[in-house]
C-alpha cells in the first residue's frame, strides 16, 4: 500500500492543504483504505497527478494504460488474484523482463512476490489507479462470458472411448447440442493435449474456480471458468472417467480415453475432496510421445554404457531413483523395449498401468483386494519368468522378494524414491534389509531428473561471470569450451523460453570396491566419493554436460538438482 507518509509528501509539494490532508486521515482512521485512494475520492487531488508526482518520486516511468494495447498471451504471465490482490497489470516484456503498471510503486513486498511467482525481472510502471481497476473488472466480465464462446469451437476430431467402445463425438454433440459444459470440457482436453501438457488440474476455491495445465514440469494457469460451473464440469470429467457423481465425500480413480485427430490418449483421472468442491487431476499419457529409445532420453556416453552393462546383466537387480515426475517410467520402459524379445519371458507389476506394450504382461495392483507388489511378485516367481518389472519398492516384504528374485536367476527392475543413486544404498539398508544382500544382488542404480529444454526457436547466447559459472560446478579449464544459452521467449514455446525436456542422469554401477563398502556400512558420501572416482556422472555434472551442448540453461540445473 502507498505509504501515509504520501499525505506529507504532497503537502509539502503544495497539492494538498493541512485540512484536506487531516479530513483524509480522519476518514482513514474510520473506513480504512489507502491514503491516496481516500484523497481523491473526497476530490482533494487528481488520480493523474496523484500517478505523475509517484512517478517523478520513486522514478519510476507513468504509463497511460488507455493508450497502451496489451497481448493476451502477457496478461497471462502473472496470476490474475495477484494483479488484483497488487493493483498491478503486466502491459509488455522484454526478454525475461516483465513490464508492469502497477499504482503502488513503493509497494517491494508486491514487485518482489511477482518476480518470484512469475520468474521473470519486474519492471514497474506508474498507471492510475481507476484504470487498473477499470481494466481488471472488463478482464473479470470477458470471463463471465467466456461459456458463450464455446459454441463457435471446432471440436468434431475429438471423440470418447468407454471401456473399449469409440463413441462419436458428433453424436454426442446431437444429443446435448445446448449444452456448453461439455463443450467447455473437450476444450479444455484438446487444448491440454495440443500444448503439449502432462497433468490438467481442475481447482475450486472459495471465491474463484481454476484450470492450470503442467508443461514441461511447471504449471501454467490455462482458463478460470465462471465459478457457479464448477460442480457440473466436475460432474461431467466424473461421468467421462465412469466414476460416481453423487459420491463427493471420498477420493476416486478412473480413467478416460479419447482420440484426437486419430491419436489415441490415455487420461489417468484422479478426484479428491477439498474445502470448496472436488479437485480434479487428469494425468496425460500419450503414448506416441513416449520415448522408447534409451539412446535418445539423455545419457551421457559413459552413463549409458554402465546402465546398459547393468539391464543386460542375466540376473540381479536394477533401480531407478528419483522424485514423482522425474521420469523413471519412461526410463523403464526404456529398457524393457530394449530387452523385450520373443525368447524373454517379461512380467510387470504397475500401480497404475500408464502405457500397454505388446509382448510384456504387465499387472495392474489392487490394493482393496490384496493384490500388491508383494502379492503380484510371489505370483510371478511361479510363471517362469525372465525379467520382473516392480512399479516400486515401498516397504521391506517387497524388498526382500525383488533381492531374493535378483539372487535366483531373474533381473529385476524397480524404482525408488531417493535423491540421488548412493542414498539408494542407505534406503535399502534402513528398510531392514541386510548389507550383503544389497551388495549381492544390485547391479546398478540409477538417478535421475528431468530439466527443460531451452526452445529452439528463441535461443540466444549470453554472457555470465566467470564467479557464477564456477559456483554452480564449471572448472576453470572449461569456462573456455562453451558459451551459456537461454530462451528469450517467442509464440513457440509460449513465451517461457522453454521447449519439452532432457533428462539427467547418475549411475552408479555396483562394482567391487562399492560392494565393500557397502558391506562395511558405509555412508552415502563415502558411496559417492567412491563412484565419482570410478568415473560416475552426479546429477549436477549432468546438467552442466547438458548445459555445455546448449540444451538447458544453468537457471533449470541449479533448480532441479543439489550442488555436489
């Protein structure tokens, strides 16, 4: 809020007298508000001087929003509550600068907050306050109309699968023809799939209701439909996924499949009961974006060769490390494709199934009928298997199964959740099971991440200091090898700077010297000095090699990995 030491500044300036300021702070003290705002309701001073004087005060430039035409797509780079929790508009950018109008300029907490929301620099811009909210209030009523819009949307390639009958979305328009929820759901599901997304979240608050897509690993606020829709595009997401509408006191799963000009996509549908409504979240599996090439997904030679020595080992166990949406499904998958042979017998336990592969059985978990990892892989062990797939290791009966497969004549592959590839070790060890089986039957462990790609369209060549390169893990000797990119931000990646995404790898083959130490009980740093010294890549080198070839920036490999 604009200081009250305003009301000072502008008598002293002669553009009030001592009387209107005292009448102002007397209505203050009795109503609240804002000093400024106050005098210029009771007419003591005009909103444009009142814009100019800040201007010239805190040198910061006036702007006449009237004059001024704005992209949507710049509007949508700061949250729509923030513009109006701050008063502020953003009116244009530059690079990774953010021009903004904001009536408050003195105002730091609120430049400082919207810098970090929007990742972007922060530019601020003096405007008058009436426009902003003139401005706020016509954006509010253009999406209160927002429903009419839809039925000009062309949506006749998108059709829905129940179970595994297509249904033709043109019948389905014949049917409900005056019905804009639905058509507000297959844009929202088209749009989601076009742009790439990898998660849809449907999210209801008390005074505002919410559609953010995830792209590239970061949300990305999509529509904010009319809040009174809120409980029917819920219900019809439920209707489409076969769940129950009338149940809303408890969390369900299910699932929806549709095509989009001919392309099948799968959408794991998640609901759950929150303060105001249900949240809703669709996971996007799309199964012609899965890479299957373990060449293609990101591995330093060395790297792929030591986890490529580790799946086709005839018996021991591989894991996978990493947090929820680093991509060790993908990774897997990877490397069942490889090995996937007509003389292989390959079993899978999944929880859930995200991608159906021909020549692989894979089991979907149910946990309300017993049916769990622990289950499926005592199961598995009397169907003559070669290599078992465990979604993930969880607790120490399914541990001790996967060892004593790994110790029997199978691989096994599994992920678990574990910041980097040492500490997997110390998991295992803390799960209750016993040292030499970890050193016995581990073959390799891998860690992983995954950081956005720079767009190709809008890179472009920076300079940084020598301090910060070398902080962040460059060696001197290599500052002299390679120049820094970054994305400016252009239509292709949606003003972002970025495009899709590489993945960070560390692997750790187990090798003799490591197995000892593991014997002994070593720590995880005591691992990881070890490996390093046989040649193993961290996460972070990782991301500076990817860095290097100019495939992400030095921003998304501080942000997704530690320092070493």
């Amino acid at each position: 809020m604009i200081s009250s030491k305003i009301g000072a500044i502008l008598l002293s300036e002669n553009l009030i007298t001592q009387e209107q300021l005292e009448k102002a702070l007397e209505v203050q003290k009795k109503e609240g508000g804002r000093l400024g705002s106050i005098l210029i309701k009771l007419g003591f001073v005009d909103e444009k001087k009142i814009a100019e004087f800040l201007s010239k005060q805190y040198s910061v430039p006036y702007v006449d929003l009237s004059a001024v035409h704005i992209e949507p797509k710049i509007l949508n780079l700061i949250p729509k509550d923030l513009c109006r929790k701050f008063l502020v508009i953003p009116f244009d950018r530059e690079g990774q600068t953010i021009k903004v109008a904001i009536a408050d300029p003195s105002n730091v907490y609120a430049l400082e907050e919207l810098r970090f929301v929007s990742g972007f620099n922060v530019r601020p811009f003096v405007a008058v306050e009436s426009t902003i909210r003139e401005f706020l209030d016509k954006q509010a009523d253009a999406e209160e109309q927002v429903l009419a819009e839809f039925d000009n949307l062309d949506i006749a390639d998108l059709q829905f699968e129940e179970s595994e009958e297509e249904v033709d979305l043109t019948e389905l328009k014949k049917e409900v023809e005056d019905a804009p929820i639905v058509k507000l759901v297959n844009y929202i599901l088209t749009e989601a799939v076009k742009r790439g997304a990898s998660d849809i979240h449907v999210e209801p608050y008390e005074k505002d209701f919410r559609i953010r897509f995830r792209i590239d690993g970061v949300m990305h606020e999509f529509i904010r439909p009319p809040k009174n829709i809120k409980d029917a595009l819920t219900s019809r997401l439920k209707i489409l996924a076969e769940l129950d509408i009338a149940e809303r006191r408890l969390p369900q799963d299910g699932r929806i499949k549709i095509k989009i000009s001919n392309k099948a996509i799968d959408m794991r549908v998640s609901t759950l009961p929150v303060l105001y409504g249900e949240k809703v979240v669709l996971r996007i599996l799309d199964k012609s974006n899965l890479q299957l090439d373990l060449e293609k997904l990101g591995f330093e030679p060395e790297s792929l060769k030591v986890f490529l020595k580790g799946i086709e080992s005839p018996y021991g166990m591989v894991l996978v490390t990493g947090p929820t949406g680093s991509g060790k499904s993908t990774t897997l998958y990877s490397a069942l494709s490889r090995l996937n042979k007509e003389d292989t017998n390959i079993m899978t336990a999944e929880d859930p199934v995200e991608y159906n592969i021909f020549g692989i059985n894979q089991v979907q978990m149910k946990d309300e009928i017993g049916l769990n990892f622990a289950a499926a892989l005592r199961s598995f062990l009397r169907q003559d298997p070669d290599i078992i797939m465990v979604g993930e290791i969880r607790d120490y009966e399914t541990a001790e199964i996967a060892i004593k497969a790994a110790l029997t004549g199978h691989l096994v592959l599994s992920t678990l959740h574990t910041n980097d590839a040492p500490s997997t070790v110390n998991r295992l060890l803390n799960m209750g099971i016993e040292p030499f089986l970890v050193a016995s039957s581990t073959v390799v462990i891998l860690a992983q991440r995954l950081a956005r790609k720079i767009c190709k369209n809008c890179a472009e060549k920076i300079k940084l200091p020598q301090e910060a390169l070398l902080s962040v893990g460059f060696r001197k000797e290599e500052l002299s090898e390679f120049t820094p990119y970054r994305g400016k931000g252009c239509d292709a990646c949606n003003n972002t700077g970025y495009k899709g995404r590489v993945a960070l790898y560390e692997v750790m083959g187990i090798s003799d010297s490591i197995k000892e130490l593991i014997l002994r009980g070593a720590t995880a740093t005591e691992l990881k000095e070890q490996a390093v010294k046989e040649g193993m890549l961290t996460l972070r080198r990782s991301g500076l090699e990817k860095v290097k070839k100019g495939l992400t920036s030095i921003e998304e490999v501080v942000r997704v990995t530690f320092a070493d």
